[in-house]
C-alpha cells in the first residue's frame, strides 16, 4: 500500500518488538521514525527504520524533564510528529500531558480518566460490569485476612494478578502469577505487597485450550466508531498459558467485534486499542481480561491483504487520510521467536506438545517479530546478547 507521509515524522515511546513492528511498518512506506527508549544497548534499536533514538527513561524521569526533551526534539524535528506510546505508563504519560505535548505532537485524544480507568484492572473492571461486558469472577480483597476468606469463593488453580502495572516497583517484575495452592498464593501476596495501597486481585482460572485465548485490535475514530477491527486466537502464549501471544493466528470473529464496539462506543473510547478475552466454553461467553489504551505488542499479527494494520490506520487518520475498508487476511500466522521457543519447551514438558504439532503449528506463518530480510540487525543483537548470557 501507498500513503502519503507528507515528511510527518513518528516518535515511538519505549522501544521493544512491538515498537519494532511499528518502525517496519511505518518505516517502509517512508515515514521517519524516531524512538524514545531507556536502553541504548536494546535490539530494536538496531532496527534501520529508526532515523534516531534518543536515550531517555520516561518511567524514572521527572515529568517536567520528559517534557523538556520531548519538547526539544519537537523542535529539531521542525515540524509535528505523530506519537505512539506503546506502555501502560507512556499512554498514562501521554494522556495527562496532552495539552502541553499538543505544541508539537499529534495522538489521539483519550482523557487521562478514562485511560486510568482501563489500565488499571480494578477500574476497568467496573466500566466492563457497568455495560454489561461479561468478566471472569475477579475479587479485590484489601488484606491479607480479606484474601484468605476470598478463598472459599474460588477454585485453584486461580490468578494473582497485579491491578495496576504502572505501580510495579521493577519493570521485570511479573504482573500474573498463577497459582496452585494456598501456600503459593501467601507466597505471592508476600512478594507482591509492599505498601498499605493494595495492588492485586484474585481472579478465577477460566479452562481451556488455544481455542479459548482471543485478541481483539482495532482503531476507534472520535466518534467511537471502529475504523478497522481485526479478532484472533492465541495458539500459544508467553508465559506459557497465560501471557501475551507468542504464536498467533488471524481469524474473523463477528461476535467479539459487536462486543468490543458496542463497549468502546459506550465508553467513549478513540484511539488504537488492544483487547484480550477468555471464552468460557461453561456459559458460551467471551469475557475480557486485559484492555490496552495503546498499540498491543501483537499488532502485527493483524495485517489485511493489503498491508493495513492500526499503526497505519492511525498515521492515516491523523494525517487526514482515507483508511480503507479491511480485507481480512483470515488465517494468517505471526510468532515471537524468542518467546516462543521458551514457551514450547513448557507446554512440551506438560505433555501439550508434540513434534509433530509444534511443526504444523506455523502453517500460515506470514511474519516473525524478531526476523526480517530488510531489516536482521535486530535480531542478530538480540541473538548476541543470548550468547553473552550463555557463555560470559
């Protein structure tokens, strides 16, 4: 596909494979890209389609000084940029810094409320049960003797997960451990609480195979409507089942679309948007886990037959371009390398993989994260660094 760049650059906040989707895709259609990322030494920056990264932690920096660079390279780049933040704390960032960073930069409107509201699981939560948008059982207890007498309400294994990532003391941190017994729930509520503002919730297992893991990725206009919405499934995930999409699959999904629209419409919501559901084969119903204010990392995954995907609708609709109707590339297979290879020796060691599966499993396969013919400097750092934690 063509579009018109007109020579209106990009600036992604925080740099890993998701932000280097958005390069690739951006970056081949002859937009220039810009990052900004805490570590000079990360793979994705290796990526050719990043004219320039600039150093700079916006999670630990005072906000007034984030502001000051943001506003400093505005004015390099002469011109306004469009930007893309890619975390729960750079969307925050974004949101309530809008009318300052509006001198320079172009993003979606998305007040600071209603971006708090749905990163932050408790609240959004309670948006979901407002509109009637069905959620696993999910109870918020405030000690540790309110979690133990949560306990009767629920089956292990069951989810400790924390309610707000934004507040995590290390970005490595875990934000969902799943656990299997009482002493590895105390265990983690030991590790995980550390201050007199509860941040975790209990939330039930719901069972199921690859068949019950989707994906909802689309893009919502200011009047709330979706401009393109793609669905698919999670074949696998990272950590193994529980986490992000390490192997996914492109598949049409009418009645996940008519859920997450007639959601977003009711709230308000405009912008890109990434939306993870569990279907519970026990009632027949799709219910939401995690809802994203920004581009997912599994974005690519969701491309049509024409190259469209929500970074490109985005730079499209902020540029007052056209964005077309989708042509659904039904079928269509993307994998994380790394994450991936980690996540089948789990589900292998489990008895849930066989050779042969692992093999048909990338059937379809369209794109890879990490690997790119045009553009492999990221992913031979990446695989230099794996080699200096093996044999340094």
């Amino acid at each position: 596909m063509k579009i018109d760049i007109n020579s209106i650059p990009v600036v992604i906040l925080k740099s890993h494979f998701g932000s280097l989707g958005i390069a690739r895709s951006l970056g081949r259609l002859g937009v220039p890209v810009y990052a900004v990322h805490s570590d000079a030494n990360d793979p994705t920056l290796a990526s050719k389609y990043y004219r320039k990264a600039m150093i700079w932690d916006i999670d630990k920096q005072p906000v007034a000084e984030s502001l000051k660079l943001l506003d400093d390279l505005g004015c390099q780049l002469d011109r306004s940029a469009i930007l893309i933040s890619t975390s729960d704390a750079t969307t925050a960032f974004v949101s309530y810094n809008a009318e300052k960073l509006k001198k320079h930069y172009m993003f979606p409107s998305q007040p600071p409320e209603l971006v708090t509201s749905l990163i932050d699981k408790k609240k959004m939560c309670s948006l979901a049960k407002e509109h009637n948008i069905p959620i696993p059982l999910t109870m918020f207890p405030q000690s540790k003797d309110e979690l133990m007498d949560n306990l009767k309400e629920f089956q292990f294994p069951l989810l400790f997960k924390c309610i707000n990532g934004t507040r995590l003391t290390a970005n490595k941190e875990p934000k969902m451990i799943k656990v299997n017994n009482e002493t590895e729930l105390i265990e983690a509520h030991d590790q995980w609480e550390v201050s007199d503002k509860p941040n975790f919730m209990l939330q039930e297992y719901i069972p199921g195979g690859e068949d019950s893991s989707w994906i909802f990725n689309g893009f919502f206009d200011g009047n709330s409507h979706c401009v393109i919405g793609f669905t698919g499934k999670k074949i696998r995930q990272h950590p193994a089942y529980m986490g992000a999409a390490s192997l996914g699959v492109c598949l049409q999904n009418d009645e996940l679309n008519h859920i997450t629209c007639r959601f977003m419409k009711a709230i308000g919501y405009q912008g890109v948007l990434d939306i993870d559901y569990c279907y519970d084969y026990r009632d027949g119903k799709y219910k939401v886990l995690d809802v994203n204010p920004r581009i997912g990392s599994s974005f690519r995954l969701f491309v049509d037959r024409n190259g469209m995907d929500v970074a490109r609708a985005l730079y499209l609709s902020l540029t007052n371009q056209p964005v077309l109707p989708l042509t659904i590339h039904e079928g269509r297979k993307w994998v994380v390398e790394n994450q991936d290879i980690s996540s089948c020796l789990v589900y292998r060691k489990d008895g849930n993989l066989t050779l042969k599966e692992f093999l048909a499993s990338f059937k379809g396969l369209k794109e890879t994260a990490w690997i790119a013919s045009d553009d492999m400097q990221p992913f031979l750092k990446l695989c230099k660094s794996y080699f200096k934690k093996l044999f340094v």
